[in-house]
C-alpha cells in the first residue's frame, strides 16, 4: 500500500535530478533562515510553503505527457501575452515598475509565466516544422519571441525580460540555427549596443556604470555592489559560519534574503560554500543537459534544453551581479532567494524536464 | 516521405542538437570557470583586504568622556562640581520642521522661553548634525512623559549627561571660571595642542579662570568603546571598553569663606580684591564685583542673560583684579620711598616744608596737596602716614621717571605678575623709552611729577598691587600669585604639590623696608590716613591708603565730590599686610568710585583682614551717602 503510494508519488520523478533539486532547496532554506537574522522561523516556514507549492506543481507537471504540454504550449503562451498586454494597459504600479496584473481575487506577474511559455511555443514551432527548417521559420520565432520580451522590458523589469530572452534565444540556437546566422546578429547587436543605451532607463545605464566603477557612487545604487563583494570577500575561504555573518546580520547587505542572499552564504560559508553552491548547479544543469540530450522528439528536446540552460543564465546572472562581474538586474538566486514566483517557474520548469525524462519510452516506442 | 528518409533526418537533426548542447554546455563550465575565478579573488586572494573593509562597516569607535576633576578651595570645599541629569537633545538635521517639532514638543513637557532662546542660539553656533539640548534636567516624571510619545518625535533623543554645577554661585566667579560649549575657537586650539582625539564625545571646556587655565588636568582622558553597530548605525552590543580616566582635582588656594566675606564686604561697590598669602603668593581671595553666575554658561548661556551681562556698565565680565588698570594712587607711595633711600636721593631725617603745593621750577602752574594748606614740615615716615603729595612731587622730579621706571619694575609693576590663570594685563609703568615709542613725543619734566603720586600714565593692577605688598611684607622677596596650590590625580588619589615659585630679591636694603614698614603700620595708628579703619584691631595692620582720579581735574579748581556725577568720582585704595610683625596676609583693594581709601577701601581690608586672622565676620564701616573726607 505504502509501496504504491510512492510509486504514484515518485512515478514521473526523476531521481538525480530530484536529489540535487531537493539539497539544494534545504541548502537554500538554511540561508533563508539566516539571512532573516537567525531569530525567527517566518521567513523559513514562509519559504517552506513556497516550496510546498511550487514542488506540488512540478509534480502536477512530471504527470502531464510531453505530448500535451505541446498541446499546452499555444494556449499558455497566448494567455500569456494576452495578460503582458493587460499589464501595459491596466498594471499596477509598484516601486516604479508596472509588472503586476489586478485579477480582482489575486494579484499576478505575468512576465513570470513567460519563461516557460516562451521556450515551450518556440519549441512546439520548431517541432511542427521540423522536417525542413527555414530561414523564415526563425523569424517567426524571433517575433514570438520579440512580443513578450518587448513587453517586458517596457514595465520595466530588465531581469526577467532577459531571462525570457533567453530561454526563447535557447530554443533557437539548440533548433540550428546556423552559425553564420548568429555571428551576423551578434555583430549586428554589438552594433546596436550604442542604440540600446539610448533606450535605456536612467536607473538601468547607472547600474551599468556602477559595475564598471561602483566606488563612483558609494552610497547610491553602487551601495549594493560594495556591500555585497565587502560580504563575500571578507568570508574567506571557510566563511565566518552560520548566523555570524556581520555583514549580513548587521544589515550592511541590502536586500539580503532576495536578490543578494549569495552575499549572505559567501559571507558564512565562504569559498567553500560558494564551491559547494555551483556543484549543486553543475549537477542540476549536467543532468538537465543529459534529459535533453536523450529526449525523443524535437519539442522535448528543445524544451528540455532551453529549461535548462535557462535555469543555468538564472543561476550565473544572480552570482554575477552579486560578485559584482555583472550589472545589477533584479535577479534572484534561484531555489536559494526568498520568494515564491520564481521559485514557481524553476520547479514548473523542471516538472517538464522530469516528464519528458520519464515519458520517453512511451513516446519512443 | 520515407522512413528513412526521416530516420536520416532525424538523425542529423540529433547531431546538430547534442552538438549545439555541447557548445553551451561547455560555454556554461567556462563562465562559471569564470564566477569560480572571481571568488578565489574575493574570498582568498583579497580577503584580507574585504575583512577590514567589514571590520570598519560593523565596529564603531566610540568616546566615552571622562568626569571632569573637581576644584576645592584650600578647606576641601567645593568650588566646581559634577552632577548627572537627563537632558533632551535635537539633532536638526534629523528633524524635518524644527520649530514645529519644540512647539510639538512644549505640549508634552514644559519648554521655557529661555529654553527656546538658548536652544536657537546654540543651532546658531553650531553645525547641524550637533546634537543640541532643548531642555536640561529633566525631571524623572518628564522622562517617563516624552519616552512614551519619542515615537513622535525622530531625531530627539533624552541623554544622562554630566553637568557642571558652580555651588557658590557668583562667589569667586572670576577666580573658579567656568566651562562653556565648544566653540570654533576652542576646536582650534585642541587642534594645535594635539588633542583632538581627547576630545572627541566631550562638548565642554573650561573658558575662563580656573576652568580654562587648568583645562588639561581638570579635562582628563578620554576613554573609548568598541561597539557593534548595524547598518543603520544603531549600537547592537558593546565589544571591548578603556576606561575614561577622571581629570585631576585641584587643590584651589582661595578661601571660599574668606572670599565670600570679601564679597560681601563690598556691599554694592564695585571694585576688585586680591588677597594673598605673602609668603608663598597663594592667592587667598579674588575679588571682581560684580561679579555673574557661573552655572548660566554650562548648559549655553540664554540671549537675555547674555546680553545682560555683555550691556551692562557695570560691565561683570570683565576680572577687575587682572584686568583693570587704574592709577594706582598714593599706594605707592611707599615705594617711592623705598626708592629714595635706595637712591641715596633722600636720607629718613632730610625734612621738606609743604605749603600745601610744589611748584615745578619754570612752570607757573602749581601741583597742589589734597590737604589744602600743607602738611608743614615732612620727613619720610610722616610723607607716608600723612600721604603728603609735596613731599612726592619733589622727590620724583629728583628721582626722575627712568629711575622710578627701574626700581618699580622690581616690584612687578608694568609687567604681569604671572598668575596662574589668564587674561592678566600687565598695567603700565611709564619710561621716556615707553612715551616716545608710544607717543612719538619727549617726555616732561611735568609727567614725572604726576608719577610721583601714582598717576598720571601710571597704570597698575589690583593683583599687581597685591603682589608688590606683599613682596614689602616678605622682607624684599618677590611672590608669583597662584591660585591652584596642589593636583590630586584622580586615579591614585595622590596629592601633587605644585612647587611656590622662588621669588627674587628686590635690592632694597633690610633697614631702609624697616623704615617704610613703620610708617605703614603708622599710617593705620591715630594721625595716619587709615586710623578709623583700623581702630581696635587686636593685631597690627601694615596699609597705605590711595586715592586715584578718575577725569583729570583742571588745576586750581577744587574737586567737589558731589558734583561729580558717581562715575566720575575717585577710585578708592587701599595696599594692607597684617599681622605686621608675622605678615599671613597681604592684600590690595579697590574700590571704583569709592571716594577716599581710608574711608572705603580700608574698611573693606579690615573686613577682610577680620576674617581671616580672627576668624570672625565684621560688617565694614563704609561711609554712608555722604563720605566724610577723611583724607587721601
């Protein structure tokens, strides 16, 4: 009886993957845990019952078939861009930002639901047109692609329309699309960096100038940046240990249970941490990149690799602004930083990554 | 379409897939290559550097200000004290509306106009992020009023501080000092003197007198606090603590019971004394009336009572027994004897006949005695007892000022006296070398007459005054006036003496001081100048009495007291040493717009005196409304 609960339970899970999954949430609840000064458990247990739920619906999701989350892929994407429009017309502004969308019995962010929709539509196009791929099926795929990004930079939330950019820019490239192509539109977007700054936020281009010298504004938006490299550095090898990060618990690192909670580990766990940390990524990436490598068909293959290399930017985009090699864009660490709707997307991500590396023998055969 | 058409297909599609995961697979290892690189930097290779960095972000440093010694007169009474009590205090910066916030504030607890007043002057002098206080001791109900409803107000703050406090108010005002608030004067002075860091935390220094000489013993060493503190600058814990180490007391040389008799003795003149222990030059009591109230200052002086003080005539900030420079009058009359006979100019038989005036050969303009009429026939001893002007007058234009200016600068005249607290001014004892230098003029053979008499461009001070006679009661043996006499180091309790200062001998021969002393002691006997004053005194009073014009008069007009208006009357003076034949006391008073010195100033002296040989308080004898010319 017990058996079989586990086996309805753990049927479409994927086990390496789970395990790192699982290790390095606990990993990331520790830190949660200090990183809301060591005194109390509502940041913990609030974290847990993001993790409740977003681990309820990775395992809703390992249980669809990949064939119908192909189904899915045009309905969510659609539902997707329907609501972007919402929010450009009717969102609500918070911090200066428009990213959130009124429901009358909730509020949503649907720039969130786009790093899935994003690859799963461009991977559903690329399979449909599989047998002979054109220069102009990747046009198309540009402009799905070019629609929610476009939106999403206009809130403005520069973050995640990279993220999104990013996962759709994944599909692409994974699909073929021919190097000569992709030198072309690097050159062409290296061209075009001096336009892109003039597109900028004010607020965007200083957080870029602060990277390149934060010491330019100590108390400003380079604040963050001196703070946080001050925490991780002063960690040293074997950290100062759990709860005695002074720079952490003393509220010298902003935004420390969020976006700059690496600054928190470094700072307590030190370089050893930080190792440990990036094993647990290059696990989860590596078994991801082998899903994908062995997946069936084209959209899972796609899928697949997209997801994870997407997981991987996140990852790399979060420790690279908060070590400072990177400009500050609101990323969080993800399955470390406090917060549910990340946390939603990743583990949906990987409930697709986990149903297609258990639906392939159904589909192969 | 063929199968295997579609397996090829597929097959190629596979490849170019597993090829293009490997390119990104191997282009994600290089960039975490790269964030592996960077925490090596970070985390080994700069570590160290990064860990300081924390070390300042979460340590603060801060003062914790010692307790400032106390002053204690030479009975162990306490001159300057410390208390503790809660004060209110607004950081402006912090606060968005000031005005409003006290306004919000006077409906909690009370704020006083003067409170208002003081706290405005205080924001005028200093910078913003001072904190300021807005009321001083608060009463422990008023500290419970306003913790309840701080939530109100950001950027107040109630802080325990210690205060100075002056218990004998006014009493010695000049002698004790006090302590002001740090003024931009201040801070560069502890800059020069390489003391800022001792004075970080603290918001007081002694400004004047006792409280601003001995700043260095009575301020202490600052102590420091290692505390933990958060990003928003909120002290989370205390990490490690020196100590502050308390200022040194000071062992005063003033009498507070003596000075408060001298004081009182005063009534309402206005005038100054100093009273001094000839043989060691430790100053006794000082006197300057009016004098103020030191405690007004501690917590910032309010406009009103600033103003009060700075406007009025009676101008009570000024230290009269340092500062004032009067003609010292026929005080010095025994020192001009002394010069004499030093001189050789005149033997003590030698006799001249006063007609009630000398006359100045080629000058048609006489110099006239305050006896109208003369003296008759006047030796040394009488010159003195008498105070007979004629007598002077001639000897001065033998003497000649450069003489005079030589003899007198033994004394201390026309120099400072080198007291130990500040501000003294050195008087002037005029010279032809001076006059020229100052005037670009030669000097007459009529200016030394005036000298002769302690006028003219004669100028000394009470404590100058002071000084000299007890140098004449010390048998020729020069004192430096002191006012602090020992240190106790507030750590051993260990008591330093402060050495007397060695005096140097005026070359003055013993039998010549013999002669002056006499006719001092005369001059307090029936037939002298201060007979009245001295009347029943169990013990033996040495004096010269002295009387200084305050507006030249015109010769030949007669000096008519009541019409002068009272600024414009005579200061009255009076140079003491008692007991004569076992000086303990030597003093100098005087008395603005006293009269007459044996009518006014000596019956201050004896007051004085009185009290401090006899341990008994006596009213003086002041002449009432009328003074009766008693002589000079």
């Amino acid at each position: 009886m017990i058996s079989r609960a586990f086996d309805f339970l753990s049927r479409r899970i994927d086990g390496p993957l789970m395990v790192s999954l699982v290790l390095t949430l606990a990993l990331g609840l520790t830190v949660v845990y200090s990183a809301s000064g060591g005194a109390s458990f509502d940041r913990v247990l609030g974290q847990g019952r993001n993790i409740a739920i977003a681990a309820t619906a990775l395992w809703v999701v390992a249980n669809i078939p990949p064939q119908a989350l192909m189904r899915l892929a045009v309905p969510i994407y659609s539902a997707g861009l329907v609501l972007l429009i919402g929010v450009a017309l009717f969102g609500e502004v918070r911090n200066g930002a428009r990213r959130w969308l009124n429901l009358g019995f909730t509020t949503v962010q649907p720039s969130e639901a786009m790093k899935i929709a994003v690859p799963l539509v461009l991977a559903w196009y690329f399979h449909r047109h599989q047998e002979a791929i054109k220069l102009r099926d990747y046009a198309v795929a540009a402009i799905l692609l070019a629609l929610p990004v476009g939106l999403v930079v206009r809130q403005p939330d520069l973050g995640t329309a990279l993220l999104i950019f990013a996962s759709g820019f994944f599909v692409i490239f994974l699909a073929g699309l021919s190097w000569k192509v992709l030198a072309t539109l690097f050159a062409t977007g290296l061209a075009s960096l001096p336009l892109l700054w003039g597109m900028l936020h004010d607020y965007q281009r200083r957080r870029v100038l602060t990277l390149l010298d934060p010491s330019e504004d100590p108390l400003g938006a380079g604040y963050h940046i001196i703070q946080a490299t001050i925490a991780i550095g002063s960690g040293g090898v074997l950290g100062k240990g759990w709860l005695n990060g002074t720079q952490a618990q003393l509220d010298f690192v902003p935004e420390r249970s969020t976006d700059f909670i690496l600054a928190v580990f470094g700072e307590e766990f030190g370089l050893a941490g930080n190792l440990l940390l990036i094993t647990l990524y290059v696990l989860i990436v590596a078994r991801g990149l082998m899903i994908a490598a062995n997946a069936s068909t084209t959209f899972a293959r796609l899928t697949a690799g997209a997801v994870t290399l997407t997981f991987f930017t996140y990852a790399f985009v979060n420790m690279g602004m908060v070590s400072g090699i990177l400009p500050v864009v609101g990323v969080p660490l993800p399955m470390v930083s406090y917060g549910g709707t990340a946390l939603l997307s990743i583990l949906v991500g990987f409930g697709i990554l986990m149903s297609i590396s258990t639906h392939k023998q159904l589909v192969s055969s | 379409m063929s199968v295997g058409l579609t397996l090829r297909d597929q097959r190629a599609e596979l490849n170019v897939f597993r090829q293009r995961l490997m390119v990104a697979g191997l282009l994600a290892l290089a960039a975490l290559g790269v964030l592996v690189v960077r925490f090596v930097w970070l985390q080994v290779i700069q570590s160290e550097h990064f860990h300081t960095l924390a070390e300042a972000n979460r340590i603060s440093v801060v003062p914790v200000v010692p307790n400032r010694g106390l002053i204690l007169d030479r009975n162990g009474e306490v001159l300057a004290a410390n208390y503790s009590a809660y004060t209110l205090e607004i950081t402006p910066s912090k606060v968005e509306n000031v005005e409003r916030a006290i306004e919000e504030l006077s409906k909690v607890i009370e704020v006083a106009p003067r409170d208002r007043r003081r706290f405005k002057r205080l924001q005028e002098e200093s910078k913003n992020f001072e904190s300021l206080p807005i009321r001083t001791r608060l009463t422990e109900e008023e500290v419970a009023k306003f913790a309840v409803n701080r939530y109100r107000f950001p950027g107040f703050e109630i802080k325990a501080r210690l205060f100075r406090s002056y218990p004998h108010g006014d009493i010695a005002s000049h002698a004790v000092g006090y302590i002001g608030r740090i003024n931009e004067a201040d801070v560069g002075r502890i800059e020069e003197q390489g003391a800022t860091t001792n004075y970080k935390g603290t918001n007081h220094i002694g400004k004047l007198g006792i409280e601003g000489a001995y700043e260095k013993e009575l301020h202490g060493t600052t102590g420091s606090e290692r505390v933990e503190i958060d990003a928003g600058g909120r002290a989370i814990r205390a990490l490690s603590r020196a100590e502050p180490q308390s200022g040194n007391n000071l062992m005063v040389t003033l009498d507070i019971k003596l000075q408060r008799a001298a004081e009182e003795a005063f009534q309402e003149y206005r005038g100054a004394l100093v009273a001094l222990d000839p043989k060691t030059g430790d100053v006794l009591a000082l006197v300057s009336k009016p004098g103020f109230d030191p405690n007004l200052f501690v917590d910032g002086i309010d406009p009103a009572n600033w103003d009060a003080l700075n406007s009025s005539a009676d101008k009570p900030l000024n230290n009269r027994a340092l500062r004032g420079q009067y003609p010292p009058g026929s005080t010095i009359k025994p020192f001009l004897a002394l010069a004499a006979l030093a001189t050789g100019k005149r033997t003590p038989e030698q006799t001249i006949f006063d007609p009630g005036h000398w006359m100045l050969p080629g000058v048609s303009r006489p110099f006239r005695d305050w006896k109208p009429g003369g003296h008759g026939t006047v030796n040394l001893h009488k010159s003195i007892v008498v105070s007979c002007d004629t007598y002077y007058y001639g000897l001065a234009n033998d003497l000649g000022v450069d003489a005079i200016h030589r003899f007198m600068t033994q004394f201390g005249f026309g120099s400072r006296t080198g007291v130990d607290i500040d501000g003294e001014l050195a008087g002037l004892q005029p010279s032809t070398d001076w006059k020229w230098q100052r005037f670009k003029q030669r000097w007459y053979a009529g200016d030394t007459i005036s000298v002769g008499i302690g006028q003219g461009y004669w100028l000394a001070t009470p404590l100058q005054l002071a000084a000299s006679v007890a140098t004449l009661a010390n048998g020729g043996t020069s004192v430096r006036p002191r006012l602090v006499r020992a240190v106790q180091d507030a750590r051993t309790q260990e008591v330093r003496e402060i050495p007397v200062a060695q005096g140097e001998a005026v070359a003055v021969k013993p039998e010549h001081l013999e002669l002056v002393k006499a006719a001092m002691i005369d001059v307090t006997r029936p037939g002298g100048t201060a007979t009245r004053a001295a009347q029943g005194a169990p013990y033996l009073i040495a004096g010269k009495t002295g009387t200084a014009q305050v507006v030249a008069m015109k010769s030949g007009e007669k000096y008519d007291e009541k019409r002068v208006r009272e600024r414009h009357r005579d200061h009255a003076l009076f140079i003491a040493y008692a007991p004569a034949d076992d000086p303990k006391i030597a003093l100098a008073v005087l008395v603005e717009n006293g009269g007459h010195g044996g009518s006014t100033a000596a019956p201050i002296a004896r007051a004085v005196l009185d009290f401090h040989l006899l341990g008994k308080r006596t009213a003086p004898r002041l002449p009432a409304g009328d003074p009766e010319a008693e002589g000079d």
